[in-house]
C-alpha cells in the first residue's frame, strides 16, 4: 500500500472494507495512514454518530421489490392496451391469418405488394391486390399490424408506400393462429 492517498481515496477504500465504525478498524486505519490519524478519528466519529442516529441499515426484501416493480409495469401496460388477455385473443380469418403471416415474415419491409407476392408464394396462387388491402385495413383496425408511410427523403420515388409491421396484439394472435394452422406453422418456424 501506497501511503501518498489522498484522504478521499483513504476513505473510499475504509468504507469498501469496514462494514462499522469500531474503534479497532480505526486504529487499523490510523496506523496504516497516520498523517490522516486526526481526519480518520474526526471520520469515524461522525460515522458514529450517524449510526446511533439512523441505525442499522435496514434489511431489504429485494423480491418483494422486483415482484411490486413488475406489477406496477404490467399494470401500466394494461392501461395503455398493450396487453391483451389470453382469452380475448380472437381467431383471424385465413386471408387474415396469411397476411399477417407475411408482414411478420417480411419484417417491416413490407409493404401491400410485397406482402400480396409473400401470401401468394405462400398460398401456391396469385393473391389479388384488393384482398390484401381489406385484409391490411382490417388487421390495423383492430391493432394487430401498423403502417408506416414511407420516408420522402430516403424514397421520394415511393412517398405513397405504406409498410405494416406487426404490434404485440397481432404477435398473440399470430402465435394463436400458429397454433391452429400447421400450414402457417410452416411458414413461422422460428416463431414463438
């Protein structure tokens, strides 16, 4: 040990080994660093003092402190919507269900052509454009997917596009459709 500390660096290192302030760890300390033996007295002296007056620290029940944590988080997400019970989570048409199957698979890059072209590989025939719309519209309204205009500065060419990701509502649902459908489960194999 080095005996140029500073007082502050005397201190951080006192309160990182001694759990109380006893008179044999300031003796200890006042030894090892006694051109700081009136500071370290004045130290724990304070220290003491401080202990009388707050007592011991209290015992900390850091479950009980996650479990409330999570509660109130779950809570706030109940408020807003953004949990859907599982009981309310509602069966989706088969058109439906192909469509969000596609945006999940085409991971925000798609948009309703692409997403006509995904369902129609996935059918094994030519999906019509004007049913992926309804779909589209049909699947934002109940929240399961939103849409995105496409950025004017990156893709002026494409400023009328509108790319659909999946919300967390429409993930329940795909996963229930998942469960239900062995055709989508073989599109969703890393799905969950």
């Amino acid at each position: 040990m080095t005996r140029n500390e500073s007082f502050d660096d005397v201190l951080n290192m006192l309160l990182l080994e001694e759990p109380a302030p006893t008179d044999e760890a300031l003796a200890r300390w006042s030894e090892r660093y006694p051109q700081y033996r009136e500071n370290l007295a004045e130290f724990f002296a304070a220290w003491a003092m401080q202990e009388t007056e707050t007592g011991p620290e209290p015992d900390t029940d850091e479950d009980r402190i996650v479990q409330q944590s999570v509660n109130h988080a779950m809570e706030i997400l109940r408020r807003q919507g953004r949990l859907t019970p599982a009981e309310a989570v509602e069966s989706l048409k088969p058109n439906d269900q192909l469509v969000l199957t596609a945006v999940w698979v085409l991971g925000g890059r798609g948009y309703a052509v692409t997403i006509a072209e995904k369902v129609s590989e996935m059918q094994g025939k030519r999906a019509l454009l004007g049913s992926i719309h309804i779909s589209l519209d049909r699947l934002e309204r109940r929240a399961l997917v939103l849409s995105r205009k496409a950025d004017p500065v990156s893709e002026p060419e494409h400023e009328h596009r509108r790319y659909f990701t999946v919300t967390m509502a429409g993930a329940r649902a795909l996963a229930h459709a998942k469960q239900t459908s062995a055709e989508l489960a073989r599109f969703l194999p890393d799905f969950a």
